[in-house]
C-alpha cells in the first residue's frame, strides 16, 4: 500500500475513529528488523484516533535465555508446565521485551505503559499434571485499561499474570490479547507473527469465515502450521467471543499493519465472525474503485477498456458489491430497451474474494435487475471468461447479430472479437430495491 495514496486511506477512517484493535506481537517480531516500522504504523493508528492495545509474547528470548544458561525450559508459549526456572526466564524476557517496546513507541512521540491489568490464576491440574506456575486469564482489568486509552496511552501487557496475592502466573499470549479483546469490545484482534498468514498444508489462508477454519482444526488440524496452531484456536475463540475480525500477519512486511488494515486484500489472514454484503448502486466517488479494481483485468485484455468519463457518464449502469464497506466487485447492466435487450458487463471480483460465489451473485442480480425492467434477453460478451458464463450463468453462445445495432457497431470498431452469450429471461415477481438486496 502506498501511504501517499492518502484518499483510499480516508474511506476508512469514519469507520475505525475510536475503536480499539488489539495487537498481539510475537517476541521474535519486537526484536525483529522492521519493529521500527510496526512502531511508525502503530503511530498512524493512533493518528487516525484509533485506540491501541499491545500484548506480547516472549517464547523466542525464552528460549534464547535457556540456551544462554544451558537451561530446558518447562514451557515456551505459556500453556504447559511452568517450573520455577523457566517463570524466572519468562520474567526476564518478558521485562526486557517490555522495555524495547515502550522505547520503540517513545520514539515514536506515543505514551505508553505497562500494566498489571491481567489477574491470573493457576491453570491448574489437567489430565493429573500439575501446570505448576502456569496460568490463566480470570479477568481483566477493563477500568484501568480504558482509562489509559482515554488518556491516549498505549497499555503494554506482557504474558505474564497476577493473581490477588500478587504471585505472578506466565500466561499464553494470544489467551491475553484474545481476553483483552473480548473485554474491550474490540473492532479488530491482530496478530503479528513470523509467518505471512494462517498456513494449512503448503497454503497460507486469505479470508475464512470463523466456522470454517473451526472445521479445518476439528478435521485436519495436523495440517495446520504447529507453529501458527495457537493462533488458529485463538482466532476462532476471539470471533466467539464477539471479536468481529482476527488477522494474522507477517510482521517483517513494511507497511504490513496498514496495508491490512486498510486496504480490500490485506496481507495475513482475515478471520471473521459475520459479515455485511451489500449491492448497490455505484456512487461518483465509485468510479476510482471501479478503475483500480478492473485494471488488471483490462491489461490482461479480459474486460474492455473504460475511462473514467465513459463510466461517469453511464454511471446508472453500475453496480458495487461491498463487504463491510469494502467494494471487492463490479457489474453493470447497460439497457437496450427499445429491443427488450440488456447487456452484462464489466463484471470483475477482486482477487482476494474469488471462490466466494460473488460473480454468481452479480450475475443473478443482473438477471434480477433486467427482468425487473420488462427485458426478455440478457447479452453478455467476453474473450476469455465464456465457459464461466456459460457454466456459471446459463448463457449459451450466440453471434454478434443477436446484439443490438447500437451495440453491434461498438463491437464491430472494438476489433476484440468477443464471443456473445445471449440468455433468455422469464418474467418473475420483482426483487427488492438495490438497496435492500443485504446479506
């Protein structure tokens, strides 16, 4: 994402001013390269009036410290055994870890403070193994938390715990960012880890609907990275929790945070609890996102060129689908009525929302939409995309004569020598307004 590009940043700020994300850091990423550049983008966040909460892991100095001592640690990620040698490395890495963060913000002119905002108890004997000074969440300090956050102070919180008699617990991580989160009512869970996303077998995920990757750790969980499972289990108990978005990213990216944020593809993974689809009409303000979105498709030679006054000027023709107020596709539906025709075009879905069943959703909203308006043919033309149409839509192939003579003659100068699909319509009961047409 370009950072200059500040317009496409803008249409997300009315909808973050003043939600929380919680970020959960993995130790390895604070003493990585591009912590500096997390840093900076945290600092965006908080310019944009979004309020920011770190939690941070430590397994990586834990083990690194082990080493050093010639020690074996009893628990890394915070969920076996913790002895009293490895609480005593955990504590140190966890301060250290600490300190480098807090000294990352400050140069970055953000306040920030670390809190004892985790109240811990024992995990306890499980299956007859005592977990010694391993613990969990009891619950979490929200008062002190959001006072911080409405004072425009970042809370910092280590993987570490207390509990009333102030006998410190280690406590895993992502169970802290996942608890903070639920009790804040945050916007977004992030986890920023070493690896690009949620990775199942060789592929890392893109977006997944909360219940499908709870499928995916209930029958193929050995396929899933060991050392992104946690994250996986975590991310399906934050949406639970009422955690409305979970993203795993790779922390070494530049610009990474922001990109996934605030662009349509990301860069990680999205998890996600629901989710807000809509068709509507395409606004003024549309017509770049309808360029930016069809632009590799245009190069390809797939869609026909389109300038932004060609699309200014039949406007009335588009149509967005929208995912939380992202536009991820397009349609249009240009209307010959004097011969009871219509055409689809300039069908495109983005990338990042292929296999989703959104080009079939347009497709029958066109239908739809062209029934409404007393049309008895739909006409689609394409160079490559055809066996989708056809396999997809219904369309069968027809010639350029079944095409209006208006429309005939554009095809004719074009020169692209697209296949013509032509689908008869019956007349059905009217949809509901544009609008209205939600998910």
């Amino acid at each position: 994402m370009k950072l200059t590009d500040f317009r496409g940043l803008l249409q997300y700020i009315p909808q973050f001013r003043e939600k929380t994300f919680v970020i959960g850091l993995d130790g390895a990423v604070v003493t990585g390269e591009n912590f500096s550049n997390i840093c900076m983008d945290i600092a965006v966040l908080r310019s944009l009036s979004i309020r920011v909460v770190l939690v941070h892991g430590a397994s990586a100095q834990i083990r690194s410290l082990a080493q050093e001592q010639q020690i074996a640690p009893s628990n890394l990620d915070g969920s076996g055994i913790t002895n009293a040698e490895t609480l005593k490395l955990a504590l140190t890495a966890a301060n250290r870890l600490t300190h480098e963060i807090l000294e990352g913000l400050a140069a970055n002119d953000l306040r920030a403070a670390c809190t004892n905002s985790i109240i811990a108890h024992p995990l306890g004997i499980l299956q007859g193994i005592d977990h010694q000074q391993t613990g969990k969440v009891e619950r979490v300090d929200v008062e002190f938390l959001q006072t911080l956050l409405e004072n425009g102070i970042i809370p910092v919180l280590p993987p570490l715990g207390v509990d009333g008699d102030g006998k410190t617990f280690r406590v895993n991580s992502d169970s802290i960012a996942v608890a903070v989160a639920e009790a804040l009512k945050a916007a977004k869970l992030m986890f920023i880890t070493s690896h690009d996303g949620i990775i199942v077998g060789d592929h890392v995920i893109r977006q997944m609907p909360v219940a499908d990757l709870e499928s995916v750790l209930a029958m193929q969980r050995s396929r899933v990275h060991p050392e992104l499972l946690s994250k996986a289990i975590h991310a399906v108990a934050a949406c639970k929790a009422g955690v409305p978005r979970v993203h795993v990213l790779n922390g070494s990216t530049e610009e990474g945070l922001l990109a996934e944020v605030f662009t349509n593809e990301g860069v990680g993974t999205l998890v996600y609890a629901n989710e807000f689809q809509q068709i509507r009409r395409a606004m003024k303000k549309d017509v770049r996102a309808i360029l930016n979105l069809t632009k590799t498709s245009v190069e390809s030679e797939e869609l026909m060129k389109r300038t932004r006054p060609m699309i200014e000027k039949q406007l009335g023709d588009y149509y967005i689908f929208e995912i939380d107020k992202n536009q991820v596709a397009c349609v249009a539906l240009h209307t010959y009525p004097e011969h009871s025709k219509g055409e689809l075009a300039c069908l495109y879905v983005s990338p990042s929302h292929e296999n989703q069943g959104i080009g079939r959703k347009l497709i029958q909203f066109v239908e739809n939409r062209a029934r409404d308006l007393g049309l008895s043919e739909l006409l689609t033309l394409s160079t490559q995309a055809f066996s989708y149409f056809q396999s997809k839509g219904g369309f069968a192939e027809g010639s350029p004569d079944d095409l209006p003579p208006a429309r005939r003659e554009k095809y004719d100068q074009s020169g692209r020598n697209s296949k013509v699909l032509v689908k008869r319509l019956k007349p059905t009961t009217p949809t509901p307004a544009v609008d209205e047409v939600k998910k």
